[in-house]
C-alpha cells in the first residue's frame, strides 16, 4: 500500500462509490427493532431475501438477452454459443440460491415466531422477479389476475406485457421447429426411426420368446408390454396423428422430433451445442422444481400447516406447485422413445458430411 495515492483513490470513484454501497447497506432495517427487542434472526431474513432478489435479477437479464437472440427472424448458429454461456451462468445462479435455503434455515422456526407477526401480508407470493421470471422461462398460469395479487399497478401492466410475449418455450419450440436434417433427400428420421423401433423391440420379443429362465407367466407378462409399446412408438412417429391430450405435451410434434434427433446423433459435431442448449432448459427447469421442493420442505419446517402470511394455504399450496411449475417436462419424457446408439438409423454419408466439421484437413 506504499506507493498508493490515497488522495487519487478517494478522488477516483471508490469501491462503495461505485457499488453504491451507502444506498445498498442501508436498506435492511428490521422492523422488530421499532417495536420491542429486535429479534437477532430478522437480519437473516431480510438478507437472505434480498440476495435471492438481487440474483432474480441477475438471471433476468441473462434470460432476456437469450430470448432477444432466439427472437432473431435469423439466427445465426454462432450465437448458440453466447446462448449456452448464458444459461450455464443461470444454472450456476440457480445451484447458488438452491443453496440458501439452508442458510435460510439456520433460523429455527421458533426464532421465526419473534418477528413473523410483523410481516403482515408480505408474502415471497408477490415476488414480481421471480413470477416474470417463471413467465419468461414459459411457464403456463391459467390465472393471470390471481398471480399479480400483491403487484403495483406498474408491475401488473409489465406482467401482462410479458405474458403477450414469446417465452424461452415458444423460442425453443420455434428453433426446434426450424431445424433442418429431419429430411434429407430420400432420408425421412420419422419413417428411418419407427423401422429401427419396430426392428428393436421384434428382436426383444424374440429374446423373450427364447429366455429359458422365464416362466410362461412372465413370458406372456412382459410379451405383452413390448407389444403395447409397438403402437406407441409408432403413433408417437407419425407427424399426421399429434394427440397433445394424449401424450400431455406443449411441444409440437415437430420440434419434439427435432429434440429426439439431437439427443440421439448428439456426437454428430454440428450437433454438440444443440444439445448442449436442450440440456440447460431441463437443467433450468429441474432447478427451479429443486427450489419449489426445498422451499416446501422449509416452509412446512417453519409453519407446519399454518396459512401462509399472503392469505394461501401454505404448505399445502406450494406443494401443489411443485409440478404445476414444470416448463420442459416433455424433454424429460422424450426418454421414453431413446433407443441404443446401436439401433439408431444409420445417417446418409452425405448428411453426416453435413453434420461434420473439422479443425484440421
Ligand atoms: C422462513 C422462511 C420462509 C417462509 C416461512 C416462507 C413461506 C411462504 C409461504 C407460506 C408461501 C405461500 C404464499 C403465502 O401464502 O404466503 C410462500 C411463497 C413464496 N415464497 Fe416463501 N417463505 C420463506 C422464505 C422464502 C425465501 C427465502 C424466498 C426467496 C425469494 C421465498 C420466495 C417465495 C416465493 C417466490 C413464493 C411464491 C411461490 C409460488 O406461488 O409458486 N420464500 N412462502
């Protein structure tokens, strides 16, 4: 520290200058201390609350800048890149808030009891980050008006603007969609790919047939359960019959078979960040549910069944949102229809050529 110009340093913009640290440090003001003898774990609380708002805000800009990408009339496939940066980064915000929950939960919930009566209706129900954040992700609410409860008038317009917007499912849908490589020439993947089930699961039931170490019963049991399978594969191949009721999925058919193509020829080099983006959403959205099964846990923890301080029912209805929340679930069960790298259709050379790239001749 020497050579340092202690004047120039106070004269240049400081550290607590630049991160405005006099606003940001005075805001935590416990409200337990105005009233009777502040309550030590309200500190807690409110910080604890204040970083999870911080980092919403964080993902929120890193969500809105992968959405304007993906908006592009053209998409540029150098972009990918910057897009799976970007949501690797939301992963790692997201691993760090998971986390805080147990910082959360070094109060126990009879510290929680000397200062809850203070909270009013204050309820984390009315975070406007982190529903806009649920929203631009995709996520569904049949209730538009019930969500913004609690929300300024100001916040109520910008939800519902953002409700009219595309969110990173429709982008994703739209960019699966417009994939190419499904046809190539005489290659059709869907036709390609229901040969090499039905191939698969004939030879399956051949093994069956010829397993000594099965009873008759069993046989006939699992006989039985390949042949159901037949059909579903095939219903689930053809781009003509797209029951979504049935198979309860918000993607289309088509960029369903987009993800299936990827998952499945994903070593193909031109497919690695393909993947790699197909990846973050499930990742995303299993740990946003990893939040809504912790924050469960606590608040049962905390309240037992208590009505919750925004008038819900508490534990009871954050459980219920658990698997409302989901967002990318039918990336999750397209595992269902994965078949053995050795099974799979064999690509054309020249599609493989496409699907190629090299560092060196
Ligand atoms: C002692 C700790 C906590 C308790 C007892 C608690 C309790 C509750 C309860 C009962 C609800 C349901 C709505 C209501 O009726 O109030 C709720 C919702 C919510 N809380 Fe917490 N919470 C705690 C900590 C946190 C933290 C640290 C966050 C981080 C931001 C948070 C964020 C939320 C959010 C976003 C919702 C809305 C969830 C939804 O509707 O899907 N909570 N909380």
């Amino acid at each position: 520290m020497d050579n340092v110009d202690v004047k120039s340093v106070k004269d240049s913009n400081s550290y607590s200058n630049y991160l405005e640290l006099d606003k940001l440090l005075n805001t935590q003001n416990p409200v337990t201390g105005k009233h009777e003898n502040t309550a030590h774990e309200e500190l807690l609380f409110i910080i604890v609350h204040q970083a999870y708002e911080l980092w919403f805000k964080q993902i929120l800009h890193e969500l809105d800048s992968v959405l304007s990408i993906l908006q592009q009339d053209y998409l540029d496939e150098r972009y990918l890149t910057t897009i799976v940066e970007r949501c690797e980064r939301i992963k790692k915000i997201q691993n760090l808030i998971n986390q805080q929950i147990d910082v959360m939960q070094t109060m126990t919930p009879m510290d929680f009891l000397n200062f809850r009566k203070y909270l009013g209706t204050a309820s984390g129900f009315q975070s406007f980050q982190f529903r806009s954040l649920e929203l631009k992700c995709g996520r569904i609410f049949p209730n538009l008006k019930f969500v913004c409860q609690g929300f300024t008038l100001e916040e109520t317009n910008k939800f519902m603007q953002t409700a009219s917007n595309r969110s990173l499912f429709d982008v994703a849908n739209n960019w699966l969609e417009n994939m190419p490589f499904l046809k190539y020439q005489d290659f059709d993947f869907w036709q390609e790919y229901k040969k090499s089930t039905t191939k698969m699961l004939q030879a399956e039931m051949e093994l069956v047939k010829a397993d000594n170490y099965l009873s008759t019963e069993e046989k006939v049991i699992k006989q039985k359960s390949l042949a159901e399978t037949l059909p579903t594969f095939a219903e689930f191949l053809n781009p003509n019959s797209y029951d979504s009721d049935k198979w309860s999925c918000r993607f289309s058919k088509k960029a369903l078979l987009s993800a299936l193509f990827i998952f499945s020829y994903r070593k193909e080099p031109i497919l690695y960040l393909p993947y790699a983006f197909l990846s973050s959403l499930m990742d995303i959205d299993e740990n946003l549910t990893i939040w809504r099964q912790k924050h469960v846990m606590m608040v049962q923890r905390m309240i037992g069944g208590k009505m919750g301080t925004g008038g819900s029912s508490g534990h009871q209805y954050l459980q219920s949102t658990v698997e409302k929340g989901r967002i990318f679930s039918d990336l999750f069960n397209l595992s269902n229809f994965l078949i053995p790298a050795s099974t799979l259709p064999r690509l054309p050379i020249e599609l493989q050529r496409q699907l190629d790239f090299r560092f060196s001749v």
